[in-house]
C-alpha cells in the first residue's frame, strides 16, 4: 500500500480487500506470444491488473499481470458429432492395430485426442462446430514461389479465414500456393506444421522451400 504521506506498508494479500475482485473457475490460460493452452482451475483478478491462478491439482497459486495473459472459457467440441466420429476412430484404430510400432503410434493418436486444447480460439473447434472466424491480415505478402491470379486470392484468403481449403487437379499449382502461404507465415515469425497422410508430399514441400531463402 502506498499512502500520500509517501509511506508504504506490505500486508499478505489474504488480509486485504482488492477492488473489483473477478473470480473465475475451469478456465484456459493463454500467455502472450504463446499457442499453448494450459487449464486452470481457479482464477482471482485483482483491479484488472494481475490474475492469481491456480493449476489443477496443484496447492500453489501463481500470479500473472493481465496485460500477459488471456483466460478462455472451454468449447464444448467433445460433445460435437464431428469430434465424436474421430475419436471412436482413433479408439478403434487401437484394438485392430497389430503389437508393435503401428500399436504404439495408434494409441499415441487416442491419447492426443484425450488431451487436446478445448479452446474456442482454435481451429478444430471450428472445424466441429462448423463455424470458422475471420482474421485480420496485414495484406503485405511475398511470393518466392511465383503465382497466378487464382493463386493470389487464395493466398490472401488463407489469411482471412480461420479455415481454408485449397483444391484443384494436377498441375494447377496447389504446391506453389502451399509454399507461398508457408513462406509468408514464416515472414511474420509465426510456426507452421505441414502434416500429410503421404510422406513424400511433406519431402516435396520441404525440398522446395530449402530451394528459396525464406
């Protein structure tokens, strides 16, 4: 406390009455410059300036300055149709696979699943809800890779849209527009995964993004 006189007195916080008090429960963390959402099970913001938070299961409580962090209420996705079909293929996917490293990955792959991020802000979550949101661009974009007009547009709205899909048949650039959309990602300082059922399509994507300094 710090009083006009210029004198300061330190008293333990459960001796003192912050006004306004927000107490929030079963919420999600999101740390600033971060993607990784934590769980929490108890939230005291003190004045709009600090959050004292507590983990599960954890007696120890932590405190974070607001202007860090964001709280998030959870999505209900689990209970989605879409969310619900993968999962039972996930689990099924274990009992028919062989002992081994398949078993192994299989049950990686359900245990993921158990763990995923319930936070509304993400991808999946629109994918099941079938609500993608809109995004702010900054409309200031490189192409290494060369382009066309359908390409340009394309990769303006990948940073639209929450969601894109990007199609077409052979030979119609859909690789050139991925590796545009990869290098303009990497120019914000921003992270990328390439996933695909085909290792040799990751191969492809990482061979030609070496082939540019990006």
């Amino acid at each position: 406390c710090h009083y006009p006189s210029q004198k300061t007195y330190s008293r333990p916080l459960s001796e003192c009455r912050v006004v306004p008090t927000l107490e929030l429960k079963d919420m999600l963390l999101l740390r600033k410059g971060s993607s990784e959402f934590n769980p929490v099970d108890r939230v005291e913001i003190y004045g709009d300036k600090h959050a004292l938070v507590q983990y599960p299961g954890k007696p120890k409580k932590y405190i974070f300055n607001m202007d860090s962090v964001e709280f998030f209420s959870p999505t209900s996705i689990t209970d989605e149709p879409a969310f619900t079909y993968f999962r039972s293929v996930a689990t099924a996917r274990v009992s028919a696979a062989a002992a081994g490293d398949k078993k192994g990955m299989a049950e990686n792959i359900d245990r993921q699943m158990g763990g995923l991020s319930l936070s509304p802000a993400t991808a999946l979550h629109a994918y099941c809800k079938g609500q993608h949101g809109k995004l702010e661009s900054s409309g200031n974009f490189i192409f290494p890779f060369g382009l066309n007009e359908s390409q340009l547009q394309a990769v303006e709205q990948a940073f639209l849209s929450q969601i894109s899909v990007i199609e077409g048949p052979p030979g119609t650039g859909k690789t050139q527009t991925i590796l545009n959309i990869i290098a303009n990602i990497l120019l914000q300082g921003k992270t990328v995964a390439v996933v695909s059922n085909n290792n040799s399509a990751v191969e492809n994507v990482y061979e030609k993004l070496g082939s540019v300094p990006v």
